[in-house]
C-alpha cells in the first residue's frame, strides 16, 4: 500500500524536465515521440522513471535502445481514455480487491467502464499504436507483453521491463 501512495503522490507532482523531452526525443522518432507526449504528465512521467530505472539495470538488456523505447512506451494505450489521476487510483485500488473478477465491469464506450476496459487492454492498444507510427517489432512486442508476468523462456527484456513497470 505504501508503494501505491508513493506512486499517487508522484503522479499528483509530476512533471518532465526540458532534459528529459529532450532525452526522449532523442531516443525515439518523431512520430514515437509524438506518442510518448499524447500521453498525459502522470503517465509521461511513469515512463520516464521506468526507463530510468532500466539505466541502472541495463547491461542484462539484449538490445538496449529498444527496451528503452519500449519503456518509454508502454502505457501509450491509456492516451486519450480518460484515466485521471483519480480515476487510475480507484482502478488500482479496486484491482487489489476484486483481482481479476474487475475485468467483468469493463466495457468499450464511455465512463468508467471504458476507463477500466482501456486499462485492462492498453498494451495491445499501445502495441498497435506504436507499430502504425514506425516502432521495431521487439518494441512492439515488449509494449504487448510488458504487463504479463514473464514466464519461463521469456526474453530477458520482457523480465527487466516487467520488473521495472512494477517497481515504478
């Protein structure tokens, strides 16, 4: 629970440096990075600190620059779908309880239903939107995968950014 109010916390204060945007704009493309700032300064900020976190840990990485950009990535589906901070933290909340019977209130549409549906469903939106503008297929795969615990024979990237998603 504390690790949540941490998490609230920072999303209530976030915001990206002008060295940040432009790390970021860097390492991705125009158009992934025009992905990466749609999403809203919460979730812009979570990735950020994920693939900061993965600096620390990297050198297990199979292909460094592509993590990264998956890390950057990984929750570009929430873009556009109402997920308020507010909104994101009652889902969290709401997870920890009910677990995987949440999953029966989600509809595609409007509200907080959609809300739940698009959190439920963002890596394959964010996976799709990221190969539409141009991302390398193991980034694609990685935003997929990134929330499913990785199972044995998993790639070392799908295990750090998994692990790096959690902690963040």
């Amino acid at each position: 629970m504390l690790h949540r109010l941490r998490q609230l916390k920072s999303a209530i204060h976030a915001r990206v440096s002008p060295e940040e945007a432009q790390w970021v704009r860097e390492l991705l493309s125009g158009e992934l990075s025009e992905l990466f700032f749609a999403m809203d300064l919460p979730a812009q900020r979570h990735c950020l600190d994920t693939a900061q976190y993965l600096l620390g840990v990297i050198p297990g990485s199979d292909d460094q620059e592509h993590l990264l950009q998956a890390a950057l990535l990984h929750d570009c589906g929430k873009a556009g779908a109402g997920l308020t901070v507010l909104r994101r933290s009652l889902l969290v909340l709401a997870r920890s309880v009910l677990g995987e019977g949440l999953a029966r209130f989600a509809r595609e549409g409007e509200g907080w239903r959609h809300a739940l549906w698009n959190q439920l469903h963002h890596p394959q939106l964010g996976a799709a939107l990221a190969q539409a503008r141009g991302a390398h297929p193991q980034v694609e795969e990685l935003i997929r995968i990134h929330q499913a615990r990785p199972w044995p024979g998993s790639s070392n990237d799908h295990l750090l950014l998994y692990q790096a998603d959690q902690a963040n």
